[in-house]
C-alpha cells in the first residue's frame, strides 16, 4: 500500500476552518474546499515508492493491470474510475445537475463537432463520462436534492406572500407533475435578469422573515435565503425553492444520480464519484447556464431526498448505490477488537476520518481469518489515506474511523 499525498483545492465556497481542523493544520486564512484522492488529472494524488513522489495517474497508466487488476480493466478501462473527496463547504456551490453516460457521449461529441476548445467557458462537456456522486456528512451537512412534490412546492412559495410568485403557484397546482415542474423550472431560468431579480429579492426577504418565525418550513426557509444572500437577484434562488431541503446527520448519505438536481449549502463530508468532470448549472453561479442543455438533462421526477444510511455487511458498513464504477464503505474500528481483513480484488483507497486506524500487509493466509499480517504496516490519523493496489491483502484495527472507496466486484 501506499500513502497519499493530496491537493487541497482552494474554491472560493471553501471553509477557512473545517479542512484544518479535521487535518490538524493551522487555518492559512484562504477557502480550503476540497481534497482529492485518486487518480483525476486535474489533481491527481501522488505516491513514493522510492525513487521520489510519482502522480498515481502515471502509476497506473505505466501498469494498469498490476495496479487496478485485471477484472476492473476488464470493466472500466485502464483509469481508475473514481474519485474521493473530502469536501468542505463554507458557502453554497452552484444548482447543478449532471448528464447520463448516453447525454455525456452525445454532449461530447457534439461540442468536439463544433470545435469548442475544452476549457472554454460556454463549454458543458469535459468529457464523455457520466457523474454519479455519493456525499456522506461527517458533520451536520445541509443540501438540495430533488424536486419536492408540485403540490409541496406551491405551498412553500405560497407561504412567501409575494404576488409575482401566484403564476408559478398556479401552474404547480394545476398541472400534471412532470409538466408544472418544466414549466417553472425553464419560465424561472428562461426569465431575463433584470425581470426577476426583483422578485427574487422579495421572496428571499419573505422567506428571512419566515425562518425567523419558525414553523414547519423554517429550515428551508432559512437555506433559500441565505442562498439568496450568496446570490442576490439570481433566479437559481427560485429553482432552488423548487427542491427537498434536507440536513444530513453524521453518517449520513445522499446519492446523486443523473438528471437529479442538487446543491451543497454547508459542511465537511466525504465525497465519491465517477472519474468525471461534467457538470450543468441551474443557477447561484456566475458561471454559463446553458438552460436549453439543461432541460433535456433534467429529471422531472418528484420524490424525497433519499437519505442513506449504512448498511452493516459483516462489520462493513456500506452505502449502497446502483453504480459499479464505485462503491464507498465505513469502519469503525474498536479497541481490542480483532484485526479485520479487507476485500483484496479490486484497487482501493482508504481514508481515516477519525481517531487512529493501524493498516497492516497480511499474509497469504490473513484474509481468510481476519488475523494480524506480518507485512510492514503504518497509522493513519485523519485526514490521512492510502492506495492498495488490487490484489493486496489488508488488515486493519485501532481506535477510529475508516472510509473505503473502491469499485463494485
């Protein structure tokens, strides 16, 4: 196995404070957002096997099949498929929804048609890969995810006494579900600046007012209008009052599939997802929002947000998704407990969120009885994190908290 080296990538919605704490740093002043882990070529993860730090990206690339095994080649090429994440937020990210692997391909193709350079920003997509994403709270984490019931949304928006809201009142009472969500979805979006920003300043004044209040809307109440505080006058406030407001508890999951739109507001969480950089805004962005390529990406579907919760699988506790490129697992590992043999097929990486986990190289015969290797092995605090190579047998045991990403086997 080997220890990581990561970028911290210092997006301005970053935390100055949640990434040092976790790390044990000293806060540098600036927003520190996220920490890859992995193999990405925007900032790929580095390693020392002797001869000095090394990219993974270019490990892999040099013997793909040594490093991912043959069955994940097999099935997703000589990449690896995923990247982790810690990501912390200090202030919302951008509405945004992510295409299908079929809307990702044509979506590329066409873009490379038109001859659009890849880092221009009317660009949508960077590639032809889909990118489903699964978020874990590690603390109190706040977020968008999914249309909430027509119905539910008119009575919210209802709720803001503000007149120039009664059409789209009317439309989501009135219509089928699929329809009224579209119709207000692309009228809020299609609308000129200038028209609505008054509206959206009405209605996040309504809604500061109502959160203060409370009530059984103050929650999200209070989520749109410190959205609205971020982005002033930006019509993604009135998308965004279109969806499920929920907060997560540590431990606690949402997955986000294709066509699903969603934001994170606030909090440090772990972070999975396919090896992708496609992303369509909805709004609270200064960025392009392409909102005809929008629409056709959209899900119109309502429903709850869909919290996960672990399932225990023989002492793993698993986030189960419908997505072979990744699957995310926690430990928590107990003092005095036996050591506890990790799956050795697929490639891994290992992140310790808390306490101290002890990872140790077993023997041949150490996965078959959950015993102590006698590899060479090594501590990680949090913050801290490894590449296993498929093939690679681990144990581990200590007194704290591991996250395991891997692929599906």
């Amino acid at each position: 196995m080997d220890r990581l080296a990561n970028t911290v990538r210092p997006y301005a919605w970053g935390s100055t404070t949640a990434l040092p704490e976790l790390l044990g740093t000293a806060p540098t002043g600036e927003p520190q957002a996220e920490m890859w882990l992995g193999a990405h070529p925007g900032a790929p993860s580095r390693i020392d096997r002797g001869a000095g730090p090394v990219s993974l990206a270019e490990v892999i690339d040099a013997a793909p099949e040594a490093e991912l095994g043959a069955d994940t080649v097999r099935a997703f090429g000589p990449r690896l498929p995923f990247l982790l994440k810690l990501l912390a937020a200090g202030s919302p990210l951008s509405l945004q929804v992510h295409p299908d692997r079929t809307q990702a391909a044509e979506g590329f193709a066409d873009e490379e048609r038109r001859g659009i350079p890849i880092d221009a920003g009317h660009r949508n997509y960077k590639d032809a890969n889909h990118k489903p994403e699964l978020i874990v709270a590690l603390t109190p984490f706040d977020g968008l995810c999914g249309f909430r019931h027509p119905a539910q949304a008119a009575d919210l928006l209802e709720g803001l006494g503000v007149d120039d809201l009664k059409p789209y009142v009317d439309i989501l009472r009135a219509s089928p579900e699929e329809d009224a969500l579209r119709v207000v979805l692309t009228a809020v979006l299609g609308a000129e600046h200038h028209a609505i920003a008054g509206t959206v300043e009405r209605a996040a004044v309504a809604a500061d007012q109502l959160a203060a209040k409370g009530g059984p809307h103050a929650d999200a109440y209070a989520a749109y209008a410190v959205l609205a505080h971020h982005y002033p006058g930006d019509p993604g406030v009135l998308a965004a009052m279109l969806l499920n407001h929920v907060r997560l508890q540590p431990g606690e999951a949402l997955f986000l599939g294709a066509g699903i739109p969603h934001a994170y507001l606030g909090g440090l969480g772990v972070e999975l997802m396919a090896n992708s950089d496609n992303v369509l805004r909805c709004g609270l962005t200064p960025k392009h929002v392409d909102v005809p390529e929008l629409l056709r990406v959209v899900r119109f579907e309502a429903g709850d947000a869909g919290v996960l919760r672990p399932e225990d699988v023989n002492g793993e506790e698993v986030y189960e998704t419908p997505i072979d490129e990744f699957r995310l697992s926690r430990f928590v590992a107990a003092p005095g407990a036996a050591p506890h043999a990790l799956p050795s097929r697929t490639p891994q990486i290992l992140l310790c969120t808390a306490g101290t986990v002890r990872l140790r190289e077993a023997d041949a015969g150490a996965e078959a009885e959950a015993g102590a290797g006698d590899g060479a092995g090594l501590a990680l605090a949090p913050g801290e994190s490894v590449f296993v190579p498929a093939g690679e047998r681990i144990t581990l045991s200590g007194d704290g908290t591991l996250f395991r990403a891997t692929v599906v086997a």
